[in-house]
C-alpha cells in the first residue's frame, strides 16, 4: 500500500453518476469556442499553476493525441518568451495561470488582453475550462490520483527534460492503469 491508502473508494470512477456528468461537462466545455487545442492549453497551464502533475500530463497528452507538435507543447512551460504562440494565444494562457492560481491572480489587465483578442463566449469558455480544471486539479491532487501508463510514459519522455515528473500520482502496481482515462 502506499501513504495514500485505500484512494480507490473516493475515487471518482467509484461514484459513476458524478463521474458520468463529469464527462459530459467536459465534453460541452473543452469542444466550445475558441476550440480544444486552445482549452487543453489552457487547462494544462491552469493545471501548472495549480501544481496537479496528474493534470499536467493528461492535458499534455492529449495536445500530442490531437496533433500538437511536441516542441509547442513543450513550450507551453516558457510561452512568455516562445514563438511558438502568438499575442491572443499568449492572452489566453496568462489568463489561465493567473486564474489557476490559489488565491486567484487575475486583475482587469487578463480581462482587457482576453476583451482584445477573443468574444465574449469565448472568454467564458476560457473561464470554464480553468474552473472546471480546478475542480479536476484538486481533486486528483488532493486524492493522489494514480496516472494512466500512458500519460505518465508520454509525459515522461516529453516533458521531463522540461522538469515535469509524476510526483505522488505514481501509486502501488495494482493500483496503474494502462490507457489513458475513458
């Protein structure tokens, strides 16, 4: 057993009907405007902010299984000075790690960057992703929820060169699962 024994009971997959709307929830936020490859960046950065490596991976992954080139994703830990993101891009992932933070960091200034490069239903479903990879991040941070094999390989090779690593989220074999979550 690890120090984080017996995590599976609180687990969210051991309470199906919340894990169920969870999904959908997901689904509705992360495919709205300004689209996925933009709300996974920002997820990822919220989640960076935020300190939840499970989090970080999953979003990571999912950018490389979208197609993100792996040097984009890669920079998305130094966007400030990459060029590999443009101003609204950029906007976009200050806003996510000031909003990420505990307590939050956002002023009027992420409001004025978000107003000049994105619409209004946009932004909202910027918020939206940072709110609901709060509710993720703390989640599974608090819980020390056992990363997927695969993330954890893909974030491993990909972006520990960068000084990401699995932390707490390793856990006990029988308790790793092998793909990523469903």
């Amino acid at each position: 057993m690890t120090d984080y024994e017996n995590r599976q009971n609180w687990d969210l997959n051991a309470w199906p009907e919340m894990y169920g709307k969870l999904k959908e929830l997901q689904a509705m936020v992360f495919l709205s405007p300004p689209g996925i490859e933009l709300n996974l960046m920002v997820f990822t950065m919220a989640s960076l902010a935020a300190g939840c490596r499970h989090c970080q991976a999953h979003g990571a992954y999912g950018l490389d299984r979208r197609g993100v080139p792996v040097d984009k994703i890669q920079a998305l830990w130094s966007f400030e000075t990459s060029d590999r993101f443009d101003e609204r891009e950029r906007a976009a992932l200050r806003f996510a790690v000031a909003a990420g933070s505990v307590p939050s960091a956002v002023d009027a200034t992420h409001h004025r960057d978000l107003r000049a490069h994105f619409s209004d239903e946009e932004a909202r479903s910027l918020l939206a992703v940072v709110a609901l990879g709060g509710f993720m991040n703390r989640y599974n941070d608090a819980l020390a929820t056992v990363t997927d094999a695969e993330s954890v390989d893909w974030a491993t090779a990909n972006l520990g060169q960068i000084g990401w690593d699995i932390g707490k989220h390793t856990g006990a074999v029988h308790e790793q699962r092998t793909g990523p979550p469903g």
